[in-house]
C-alpha cells in the first residue's frame, strides 16, 4: 500500500490536487508504523501548496492524525492549537461527518491540556450537527468523544463508576467501528457485503485498528482488577 501510494504522487506530480488522498494515506501508514518523521511530512504534504488548499474533509483527517501525532510526542500545546483550528474550520461549514477522524483526536488533545469545558462543547455541537443522521462513522467517533470526556472527568467527579462508564462507551465505540464498510471479517464489514466509502467511512478504519479500544486498553489497567473484555478496571 505505502508503495502504490508513493507511486502514485509520482505519477501526478504536475497535479498535487489528485495525490492529496494518496499523501494522507501514505502518512496514516507511517503513523501506525511508528515513523513519526515520515508521518508529519506526508500528512503536510510535503512538496505541494500545503494542507491549506486541501478540501475540507481531507483536512479534518490530516488534521486528526497530525493531532494523533502531537500527542504522542506530549506536544500537548500544539495538539490543542491545531484541533480548535481544524475543528473551526469544520464548524464553519457545518458539515459535520466530516469530523469523523478529526473528533475524538481533538477532544483527547483539548481535555489533556486542560480545556475540558471547550471539549464539552466541541462533543455537544458535534452530536447536535449529527443529529442522528446516517453517517455511521461520524456516530463512532461521537461514542469515542463522549468515552474520552468519561474517561478525563471520571476521577475527578465519579470515580470508580465514572471508569466504568467510559469503558462501556469505549466498548461500543469500538463495536460501531467494527461494523462499518471496510474492515475486514466482522459481521456488516467489508467481508459481509459491498459498500463504498461515504462521509469517511473508509478512512475510518485506520481509526478501528488504532482508535478506541487501543487506547483505553492502554491508559485504564488495575493489577488487581476485574476484566472487562480487553480491558481491566481497578476494583474499589
């Protein structure tokens, strides 16, 4: 994939406009592979105008994984920046499915640098814009917002309740990733019947294998817990 990706920005090299999904691809490759280098220079577009010129939800997903990509490096500052940025630009053109991969990314960078009112917002004027409507991979990523703000605010407030909470939120947003066309050998994935990709749902299968479930399991464990799925939380 990375290959045909690179061969194809060579191929349009005179018409950068056509290779942007191809360099958003290619980076969100090298950001699962660890090539945290690789990844920034892809997903910026390296050699072209820039993500500025890019359509809006090519820039939500970019922006997402350069959000993902911050965080990693504890670039806390920096992810929030960039999320209130991109998620203005979304905001501003209401449409919101196309927030998908850009959602749960922002909200995680907003509430680990202490703007958690903001993050409250930001998931009430997405599941207001949603509204229900048909665009599965945009409602995962609302069910994966709503279990970040759990999992931040449940010290805090709720405790050991508030954890049981978000692990339950965190469980179906990654069963409703699970069910979207394109990934593979789950029941209503790509395996069980035909689909194309409408308001992200394609995309959103780079955020199945590496979203919610993944997350949680790494930042919520007990040694002396009691199992919940794939999942420990510390017994009271």
């Amino acid at each position: 994939m990375a290959k045909r990706c690179e061969d194809f920005v060579a191929t349009t090299a005179d018409m950068p406009g056509i290779a942007s999904d191809a360099y958003i691809v290619r980076g969100l490759l090298a950001l699962a592979q660890g090539d945290w280098g690789e990844a920034a220079s892809w997903l910026s577009q390296r050699g072209t105008s820039g993500t500025e010129s890019l359509p809006v939800p090519l820039a939500a997903t970019a922006a997402g994984a350069l959000i993902r990509l911050a965080l990693a490096r504890q670039e806390l500052e920096a992810a929030a920046e960039q999320a209130r940025a991109a998620w203005a630009v979304v905001a501003g053109k209401g449409v919101w499915s196309w927030a998908a991969e850009l959602a749960p990314w922002a909200v995680e960078a907003l509430t680990r640098a202490g703007e958690s009112a903001t993050a409250h917002a930001m998931v009430q004027d997405f599941a207001r814009g949603l509204d229900r409507g048909d665009a599965p991979a945009a409602m995962a990523a609302l069910t994966w917002s709503r279990a970040v703000l759990a999992e931040t605010g449940a010290p805090a407030r709720e405790g050991r309740d508030g954890l049981l909470r978000a692990a339950e939120l965190y469980r179906e947003a990654a069963a409703a990733y699970a069910r979207l066309p394109g990934v593979l050998g789950v029941p209503g994935g790509a395996g069980a019947q035909q689909a194309g990709p409408a308001e992200g749902e394609g995309a959103g299968t780079e955020a199945a294998q590496h979203g919610p479930s993944a997350g949680w399991g790494r930042r919520v464990r007990g040694k002396d817990g009691r199992g919940h799925g794939h999942l420990r939380v510390k017994a009271s």
